[in-house]
C-alpha cells in the first residue's frame, strides 16, 4: 500500500509534490462553518515529507514550491465552485 498524507495546509502539500508525492485527490470539508479544500497525495516517501516539514529540517527549490502551491491553489478553487453548484 502506498504512503499518503491527508492536509489542507496549501504549503505541506505542496513540499510533498516537491518531493515526488502524487494529488490523488481534493474533497471539500467543513470546519466551524467553513468550507476547507483538503488534498490527498500519495507516494513513497510522503510521510517522512511530512515529518520534514515540521521540523524544518529540510529545504527545497523555491521555484518548484511556487508551482506546487499554484497547482494546490488551482484544483483547491475548482473542488469549492464544484461544490458549490447545485445538483441536477
């Protein structure tokens, strides 16, 4: 079974795409009357990603992150309109 992390922290998820982790999914949540777009990525290697991240530990091509928190931001916007719309 492959390694996955669950987090709707736009910066954790995209340090683990940085590091070869895969967006397997976006689901919507709601938190004390939010909706929170939460990421599913998986990979080898994710999970020591994620311990990495907290405590900073590592670093990681700057550019590359920009890219990943764009592409995080991007399916983020498209899971809450999509949620959003009625059903037909």
């Amino acid at each position: 079974m492959t390694a996955a992390i669950r987090t709707d922290d736009l910066f954790l998820g995209a340090f683990a795409l940085a590091r070869g982790g895969e967006l397997v999914g976006v689901e919507v949540q709601r938190t004390n009357g939010r909706r929170v777009a939460v990421f599913r990525i998986a990979g080898p290697g994710v999970e020591d990603a994620e311990r990495e991240y907290f405590r900073g530990t590592t670093s990681v091509d700057l550019q590359h992150l920009k890219v990943q928190v764009r592409r995080l931001k991007e399916r983020a916007f498209e899971a809450l309109r999509a949620e959003e719309r009625p059903c037909r």
